[in-house]
C-alpha cells in the first residue's frame, strides 16, 4: 500500500468517525446542560477576554480553572489572600458561569481582605471600605449579569448587607454604614425614598437619578415599592433594606427555577429577610445631623407591625426552627414595648404590651423574676425593669448617671427636631426617680436624690457651657427651643452670672 493510498484511506476515516460522533456529542451536550455540567449557551456582551477564553480554549478552559482552583484554595490556606483574588479573577474568566467562584472571590474582598486595612483617622475606614463594596460590586455587577438566576448570589448579597455592613461585628460598620448613606444619598437626597417619581420620572433630574439607580446600583424601583408594600415602609439608604432586597429576589430566582434550588438555601433566605426587618427595627431609622455632618442611626418604629407579621410568617413556615424563632419573636416585642415608651407613644407600647401578654402568656418578661409574667407586671414596672437591673435598684450613683444619660439624650433629641423622643426621655427621667424613691423607702436622707427638675437644670448649664458644652449651632438650637435668652459673650471680668438656666416647655 503506497504512501500517498494509506493517507486518503486514514482521512476518509477520520471523517466517518466525525460524522459518527457528531450525535454522540449532541447527547452529551443535552446531558450536560440537563445536569447543570456546563453552560453551552454563548455569553452575551461578555468581555473579550471571556469571549475569547469560552471559544478557544474549548473545554479545556474548566481544567485549567481546576488547576488555578487549588492553587486558590492553598493561597488561602496560607493566609495570602490578595495572590488568591488575583487567581480568583482569573477563573471567574476562564469560568463565569462558575457559581461557588463569584462567591468565594466577594467573601475573600469583603471579609478576608478588607480587615487588613486599618483605619486612617478616628473613626475612618476607606481602605476597608473600598474591598468591602468591592466585593458587593463583584457579585451584583458581574456575577449576577452572567449567572441572573442563581440564588446563591442573591443570597450572598443579602447577607454582605445584612451582617458584613449592618452588623457590629466589625470595628468598621458604622463607617460602612455612613458610606452606603451617602451613595444612597446621590439618588434620594437627604428624605426618604420617593419611589414613584422615580418608577415614572416627570424631570430630568428625576430621569437622572432613575437612571443612577438602575443601571449604577441594579435597583429597580418597580420592585423596590412592591417590598416597601409588603415589608415596610423601608429605609433605603440603610443597608437592612437592601439586605431585603437581595433576599426578595433570591425568592423570586428559586420561584422561576424551582429545580436549582435547595431547600437549606431558601430557609437562609427567609431568615435574611426577618432578621433584616429586626436590625431595622433595633436601629434602621437613619437621621442627618446638621450640626455633625454625619448620618444617625435609631430604632424605626413605624416598620415595628411588618416586622411582626414576619416573624409571624417564619413561625408558620419552618416548623424544625419554630421553637427559636419564637424566642427571638418574645424578644422583639419586648425591644418593641421598650422602645414606643421611650419615644413618648405610651399607647402604642400599651397595644403590644397586651399583645406579648397573649401570645406569650406563661414567659417570664423580667430577668431573675420567676413570677413576672405580663399579667402580673404594670407597662412602667416592666419598661423601667430595663433600665433598674442595668444600674441596680439602690445603686444611688449608677441611678443618677442613667437619669443623667436620658436627660442628656433628651435634650440631644430636641436639637434634632425629634420631639417624640425629647418628651420620652424627659419623662423616663421621671419615672426612674420615682421608682428609685419607692425602692429606698425610709432611706431618702441618707441615698435620696434630688428632683429632676434640679438634675435637668444642672445638666442644661453644663450642655450650653462655652467652653465645655455643646457646639455653638447645637447650644442656639437649644436656646432658643426652650426659648432661652441668645448666649451672651463672656464678661471681661471673674463676675458670676447673676441667673441660670431654666428649661421650659419647647416651643409648639
């Protein structure tokens, strides 16, 4: 057989065998992509890096995605973690649809990374910061435009919100906190999010914010106001609320691909969404204080009934964790009672006072009192148990520092404009004295203290001091609410004032 016969006779093989294999490979395709193996569809409007990885590196692609893997995985282990990203790059490019990828590389920036960086200033994390929301970034900007469906993404993003920036567990949060403020700041000011003017925006100010909102920060405010509906109203320049965001639309990814889902994962989800409502609950109500600068953060007390209703819902739901999520809900509304009596809504506290009574009628409502059940304990007895086993019930100096600490507060309230919780404090002073009196019987001479009205005279002159008090827009503010002379310029001499301060009623 010459040379020349033995090379057509091999070609016309190989192109029987390739004709042959052809429906093989097509069976093989429909399994794979049936079993969630590999993605065969093309990427769109994907970089030209991926592109070009997809196309020409065929599959090899995913066995050099291996091999960077546990590469990745021994960086890790030895603590190198900025090597590790750079690798983790590099396989979200080789393999974009590679889900466990997205998320390792977000977790490593916003968690592993992030906490390398010190702060530059008291109280100043920018560094930090920047891997953290650059981790966000990774997930909703890149992972979720290549993987929209996958609910192990949104889960991610929620819980970066929920716990990374909206818990204390880093030194940083409220840092993160104020700088999600301000980028939420860029598209609603400094209210409240009015969403319909955004959903159907009437001025090219409004068009541009939509626009902002939309394609900058993936928010569609369509779906923003159904949440609003059905969960709040939310804040949406804290992060609780984008942590129920991200949770909503991991629900509405498992809705439309019930087959890749798994039930642990959707369990997770709810709980993001129910313990997202709680922290919001605890200190979602975010206020921009004139005279600092800064972003405040306080309990919100109007989402306190859709809070409820969730927890609720999750006590329905997940019968294997029933028994703790009623705890946690017993422990809501205690926080709930304390706090609508704090802020002055003493009805309000009295409505969900009754309602702890009934759902929870044989739990104790007071630490190391074995019969203090709601229907034994008055709203006032059960509110001041708070404060009283903090400071001790005839700790006569601990007692005056709190009193002391709720007319400060009471006063930092009035120059804020939040005249709730001015009248709130003011009359928690009260009760806090009288409860102490009434415990110290017979022992007034020797422990008593002096009426509040005294104690706030005190407090009042060392605020709207010069030298050592509040700031001097804080001191006019509270002046002229308690419509107090102006702040007169000190006396060339050592002469002591001949009057004090007296507070009064605010201004109406």
């Amino acid at each position: 057989m010459s040379g020349r016969f033995k090379k057509l006779v091999l070609l016309a093989l190989a192109a029987v065998l390739l004709v042959g294999v052809a429906p093989i490979q097509r069976a093989l395709n429909r399994d794979r992509k049936a079993l969630g193996l590999t993605r065969l569809e093309p990427l769109e409007n994907a970089p030209p890096i991926i592109a070009f990885t997809t196309v020409a590196l065929g599959g090899f692609r995913g066995l050099i995605a291996n091999a960077l893997w546990i590469r990745a995985s021994e960086l890790q282990d030895e603590d190198k973690f900025f090597e590790m990203a750079q690798l983790a790059d590099w396989i979200t490019k080789l393999e974009p649809h590679y889900t466990a990828v997205w998320v390792n590389q977000a977790w490593n920036m916003a968690y592993n990374i992030s906490v390398k960086f010190k702060e530059t200033a008291p109280g100043q994390f920018p560094d930090r910061w920047r891997w953290v929301y650059g981790g966000i970034k990774l997930l909703r900007d890149e992972g979720l435009r290549y993987n929209p469906n996958e609910v192990l993404i949104y889960r991610e993003l929620s819980w970066f919100y929920q716990h990374k920036m909206g818990a204390n567990l880093d030194d940083a949060n409220v840092y993160y906190k104020t700088e999600w403020a301000r980028e939420m700041a860029r598209v609603f000011g400094d209210q409240k999010a009015n969403l319909d003017e955004l959903i159907q925006p009437q001025t090219d100010d409004a068009r541009r914010r939509a626009q902002l909102l939309t394609n900058e920060f993936k928010l569609d405010p369509g779906f923003m106001k159904q949440l609003d509906a059905r969960y709040g109203p939310l804040e949406w320049r804290m992060t609780e609320a984008h942590a129920i965001y991200w949770a909503a639309k991991a629900l509405e990814a498992a809705r439309l691909n019930p087959s890749k889902v798994k039930a642990d994962d959707l369990i997770q989800v709810r709980r993001n969404i129910f313990q997202s409502m709680q922290a919001s609950f605890r200190h979602g109500r975010l206020v921009s204080n004139p005279l600092t600068g800064r972003f405040e953060f306080g309990p919100y007390l109007e989402i306190i009934p859709k809070v409820n209703e969730a927890y609720e819902e999750a006590i329905e739901r997940e019968a294997d964790s029933r028994e703790n999520i009623k705890g946690a809900h017993r422990n809501f509304l205690r926080d709930a009672v304390y706090f609508l009596y704090s802020a002055n809504r003493v009805a309000d506290a009295a409505d969900w006072y009754a309602y702890l009574g009934k759902n929870y009628p044989d739990k104790t409502i007071i630490d190391g009192k074995t019969n203090s059940f709601p229907r034994n304990v008055t709203l006032s007895d059960y509110v001041l148990s708070h404060v009283m086993e903090d400071v001790g019930e005839t700790d006569r100096d601990r007692v005056k520092a709190r009193i002391e600490d709720f007319i400060f507060s009471a006063y930092r309230f009035l120059v804020t404009g939040d005249l709730g919780l001015y009248a709130g404090y003011r009359r928690m002073a009260r009760d806090l004295r009288t409860k102490y009196m009434s415990e110290i019987g017979g022992n007034e001479a020797r422990i008593g203290l002096p009426p509040v009205d005294e104690i706030e005279r005190e407090m009042l002159d060392r605020m709207l001091d010069p030298k050592e008090g509040l700031p001097p827009e804080a001191r006019a503010i509270l002046r002229t609410e308690l419509r107090l002379p102006p702040e007169q310029m000190p006396p060339a001499t050592n002469a002591v004032p001949a009057t004090t301060n007296a507070p009064v009623a605010p201004k109406p």
